[in-house]
C-alpha cells in the first residue's frame, strides 16, 4: 500500500520538510508487519519516545497484544544500539524503540513468530512516512481484516489481563 504527500504546503516537520516541492511516496507497513497489530502498537510506541513509564518488567518494557483473540503478544522495548538490530538501524543510533514478539498464540495471516521485532522508524525520518501521520490515515486505508480477527471477540491490547470486546 502506497501514501503519498501531496506537495505544495510548507512545513518544519522533521519528516516531511524536504518534500514539500514535489511529494513523497511512502510504502507502508514495512517488515511486513500487521497492520492491525500497527495500529495496536502505535500508542505504546509514542509513549515510549516521551518516555513513558511501562511497568511490566524492570527494563521498563510494556506489554501490547495484537486484537486478535489468539493473537501474538508483543513487549515494546526502548534499548542502546548495538550490532543484533541489523543494518537498517544506524550504528550511531542510541536507544532503537521496538517491539519484539515474545509469544504467539494462534494463527496469524501474517506469519509473525517469536523473535520477530518491529521497528519504531525514528531513526530514518527521511525514508518513512510519519507514523503520527498514518496513525491518523488509518481509518481511510482499504485494509483487508485478517481472517485471525473476530469481531465477535477481540482483546485488549494489556495481554496480561483477560478482557475481550464484541463488535
């Protein structure tokens, strides 16, 4: 799925502020993430840059779970670089945000497995489109709901506790 900036408007933000002459193309929901599990995962992430205070375990992670009533089950972390993030993360990058799937507990449509880990794009403004800005384009996007959803019940996000939803 592509969103593209329309250009013509002036802008300071970080992201967007060296397109505002001819737009810019962005694909969305790279490493094939969810984007269900995106859009779950978004607030805990924004958190996690003003640094919010998660209390699941003494690193300060926070758990998030996908909607999904067998879904997976992720910790979003705040850690210093060091060489296991690989070569999308600049070695001068201090603290990579991420979320890392630590159990899966069902089918997932999109294959997701323990390990897995997740980006928060801070660390390459200029090659993702802000995630404030698709947060908010969400509801608009023509997304498919994967067939792990039931919209008859779906979890909290909080995996620790056992509340479910019915739509």
């Amino acid at each position: 799925m592509i969103v593209t900036q329309v250009p013509g408007n002036s802008t300071n933000c970080a992201w967007h502020k060296d397109y505002t002459d001819f737009g810019k193309s962005y694909k969305l929901f790279k490493d094939n993430i969810c984007p269900i599990l995106f859009h779950s995962l978004y607030p805990y992430f924004l958190g996690a840059v003003f640094e919010a205070k998660y209390g699941y375990n003494e690193q300060g992670d926070c758990q998030v779970g996908c909607p999904a009533e067998k879904g997976i089950d992720t910790l979003v972390k705040i850690r210093p670089y060091n060489e296991t993030f690989g070569k999308e993360i600049p070695t001068d990058w201090r603290d990579v945000i991420h979320a890392e799937v630590v159990k899966v507990n069902g089918p997932c449509d999109y294959a997701h497995k323990v390990g897995d880990r997740f980006f928060f794009p801070t660390y390459a403004k200029n090659q993702n489109l802000c995630p404030a800005g698709l947060f908010n384009l969400f509801p608009f996007l023509a997304i498919e709901t994967p067939s792990c959803i039931n919209k008859k019940r779906l979890r909290c996000p909080d995996w620790k506790e056992n509340i479910y939803y019915s739509i």
